[in-house]
C-alpha cells in the first residue's frame, strides 16, 4: 500500500523523448499544459491522450490523478484499457456491431464479447491526431476520420481542444462535421485515482452524480432501452456516496456490471452550455474533482476490468477498482434505440459537445 506521500513523490511527468515516435506516417510528440498554480496536463498526440494530470493536494503537493505510461511504447502495447484517451467515433457499447441509418445497414468490428466497443478495432484512441499548440494552455488535436474507417459511413472530422485554466480546470472541446450522415459519440476515457495513480483502491473517495435514472444493461452492458429510477438502488449517487459503499451489493445490475459500469441519465438532458454533474472527493488527499458536461449521460466505470497485470508510471500495478472513470456521452448503443438522444450527425451539421474537469481542495 503507498499512501498520498509515495503517490506524490512520484508525481513527475514523462520524458517528451519517450513520446517521439514515427507512427502510421505521422510524427507523435507529448504536449504540456501548465497554469499559474502549477497545474499540468501532459497530452500525447497518439490517441490524444492525458498521460500525466498534476494537481495539488490539500497540503500543496503534487499529485498525478489519472492513469497512464511513461512512454508511448507501453501504450501501444496496451491499447485495451484506453487509459487517458480520447475515444471514437462512437465511445461505448454498439450492440452486435450493427446498426441501420436511413434504411441502410452498417457493421462494426465485434471487439468486446458480441459487440462494439469504443469505436472498434482501431478507433481513435488508437490514431496519431495532428497537434497544434496554441498557447502554452491550450492543445488543438485533429483526426481526420476516412469514409468507411471501422465500419462508419462518412468522412469525419474531428477537432478537440484542450484548454487549461487557472481555475484549476481542463476544458475539452469537442466537434465534428461529416460528408455523410453518420453516429458520432466522443469522450475521454482518462481513468483517475484522487490519491494518486497507482495508489490502491478508490473504495473511500465520495461520488456524487446528478441522475435521477440509469440506463440498466443485459449482461453484455447493453442498455435494455429503460430508464430506471436510481431511487433505491446502489445507483443513487446523488448524494456524496463512496464509491466501495455499494460495489459489490447483492443487485442484478451491479452483477452484470462486475460492479459499476453503467450509463446514468444526466438531470437536465443535453444542455447547450455545461454544468456540474459530478463531484468526486478523496478524504485522504482533499482533492476534490467537479465534472461540468453539455452532455445527456455519464458513463461511471469503477475500474473492475484492472486486474494488476498493468504497471503504470510510478511502476505500481493497477488493481482492479484503483481508479475510475467518469466518461461523458450520449447512452451506449443509441444508434439502436430509437427512444434515447440521438447521435445521428449528418452533413452541414456540427456535431459539438465541451466537458470541464475542474480541480480543489477541501
Ligand atoms: C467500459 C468498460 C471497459 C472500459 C475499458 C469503459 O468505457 O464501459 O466496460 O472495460 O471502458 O475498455
């Protein structure tokens, strides 16, 4: 067990080096963003990754929250458990890889049991992003997503900004416009720990979601189409709960989840300018994390697929439950569910959606 101290003596970033690399073509680099208070995000053009996120404890010490690689080797080698990524062009669960727009059908790589996950085989997590630095802040990444790529009509095109600020906080940007009506649902998929990548178990840090629904899975975590009330089920979490409180309760959908790993139907539906729908603290550390989102869900995966067999960057091996994950979105399969906010973008549209992580102490 390391406690706060270890997780932040470790709290270093990566060498630039060890993210230079020749890859499909393209030149991939490590970008840094850094603010007055010594907030710093370092982001790899692979993928569009977070790979480091230094943010200051109650105590003033630094402290690396998200999981991640000290070099883009390692990355490649593990592409599987998106760590830090951006992910595309749909993030989360497309059922059996199929999916009908305007009468006509298209297939997806089955990558996870009978399904699509995360874009398919090679999606954007796994793509070199053109990177442009506009200020020592701010991050431009750009994909250039090919008509037909992992089963998707229409060429896509893709920007997301990072913006730092001195409030503490990382804006992501997202937007997309296509050549052909298409499904496009964007994220990142950073994987955070508030006592410090590699720290152990997230069990004691308090999770608030502002959901009033869920949307329940069949056993391969593909929404059955309801939505159901949180309102006495381990899935209320709209009062500061900790996250270890529930993970195991005797609950059909926690078993089908192997804990958490579901979509929660966000208060308010999309909104045209973000607001706060999480908050998550850690009474060890006091950082304290606000997610602010435009968009209608929330994917809260606790981390049951870790399993120890990855060692992160301070060289600690990531168990199951050592972190989680807060990934905005629209629901898992809507392209499939008529009833759920639809992901249809189509030419002359923009498809546009801002997430903001913003960091304290308390
Ligand atoms: C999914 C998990 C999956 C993880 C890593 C999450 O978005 O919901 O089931 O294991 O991503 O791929």
């Amino acid at each position: 067990m390391t406690d706060s101290t270890s997780a932040s003596a470790s709290a270093s970033l990566p060498r630039r080096i060890d993210f230079q690399k020749d890859l499909d073509g393209k030149k991939t680099d490590l970008y840094v963003l850094k603010n007055t208070s010594g907030v710093t995000v370092a982001i790899t053009s692979y993928g569009g990754r977070i790979v480091s996120w230094l943010v200051p404890d109650k105590n003033g010490r630094m402290v690396d929250v998200t999981l991640g690689y000290n070099s883009l080797d390692e990355y490649l080698n593990n592409n599987e458990s998106y760590f830090g990524t951006l992910v595309g062009r749909y993030g989360n669960r497309i059922a059996k890889g199929k999916f009908t727009l305007d009468g006509k059908t298209h297939t997806l790589p089955i990558n996870n049991g009978p399904n699509s996950l995360h874009g398919g085989k090679k999606g954007f997590n796994a793509r070199v992003w053109d990177a442009r630095s506009i200020d020592d802040r701010t991050l431009e990444l750009t994909y250039v997503s090919a008509d037909g790529e992992e089963g998707y009509p229409g060429k896509l095109t893709t920007t997301v900004v990072y913006t730092l600020s001195d409030d503490n906080s990382l804006k992501i940007d997202y937007t997309a416009t296509t050549d052909k009506p298409t499904v496009v649902n964007l994220t990142n998929h950073a994987y955070f720990n508030l006592n410090g990548e590699g720290s152990g178990p997230i069990a004691d840090h308090r999770l608030m979601i502002a959901a009033d629904r869920y949307t329940p899975v069949d056993e391969t975590l593909i929404p059955t189409g309801e939505l159901a009330p949180v309102e006495g089920t381990p899935f209320d979490f709209r009062k500061p709960t900790p996250i270890g409180e529930r993970a195991d309760a005797d609950h059909p959908q926690i078993k089908h989840g192997g804990g958490y790993d579901h979509n929660f139907v966000l208060n308010g539906g999309q909104t045209a300018t973000p607001r706060r729908i999480a908050t998550v603290e850690s009474p060890q550390t006091g950082i304290v994390m606000d997610v602010s989102t435009t968009e209608p869900g929330v994917q809260f995966y606790g981390g049951n697929f870790l399993d120890g067999s990855q060692k992160g960057k301070s060289g600690n091996a990531y168990e199951k439950r050592s972190a989680f994950c807060l990934e905005t979105q629209h629901f898992p399969d809507s392209p499939n569910q008529p009833g759920f906010p639809s992901t249809v973008l189509r030419p002359g549209q923009t498809y546009k959606t801002t997430t903001i992580y913003t960091f304290s102490t308390k």
